[in-house]
C-alpha cells in the first residue's frame, strides 16, 4: 500500500459540526489517477483539504465517505494532504483506501 495516514482527534471550525478529525496522508510513491477514499462512522458534515502548493486535488463529502481526486500529475511523496473532517458527532475514521 502507497499510502500512510496519521489521524488524530482536532478542534473544529464549524459550529454546525463541533467535532473533528484531523487526518494526513501521504505516499512513498507516484500515484497516478489517485483517489481516496475515508469512511468515517458518523456523517461528514463539512471538510476542509489543505495540499502542498505543487498538489493538486479536490474533495468530496456524501455521507460518511469524504473522496479525494487528484489532478492528472497525481499524487507524488513528500506533498501530503491534510482534511479536517467536521461531524455533528464525534466522529472516527473506519477505513481509507
């Protein structure tokens, strides 16, 4: 698996959703049509997605699934992506493939 994530418990920035994950990924190798997917157990209300300026890539919410795409370059090592993922709930991660 390309991929390695760190996923912590953070400080919302919505008040519609007061809890929130903080997750970073990133990988040890060129990805090429990358996308993402993270399930959480409670409904993503709100995300933010930070990328390393070279990184370019979108996200998603429905439901429980937050899906990040990248751009045709893909996703590359050393440029990690950093979600704050904002539930109505408290919320955890169950899975990111």
């Amino acid at each position: 698996d390309p991929f390695n994530a760190t996923v912590a418990l953070a400080n919302s920035t919505s008040r519609m959703a007061p809890y929130a994950l903080k997750v970073t990924i990133n990988t040890n190798e060129l990805v090429q049509q990358a996308v993402l997917t993270i399930t959480t157990d409670e409904p993503v209300v709100t995300a933010s997605i930070t990328t390393d300026p070279r990184t370019r890539a979108s996200g998603r919410v429905d439901k429980t699934h937050y899906r990040i795409v990248f751009d045709r370059t893909g996703f590359k090592p050393d440029q990690p992506i950093t979600l704050l993922l904002m539930s109505a709930n408290p919320i955890q991660e169950l899975d990111i493939n």
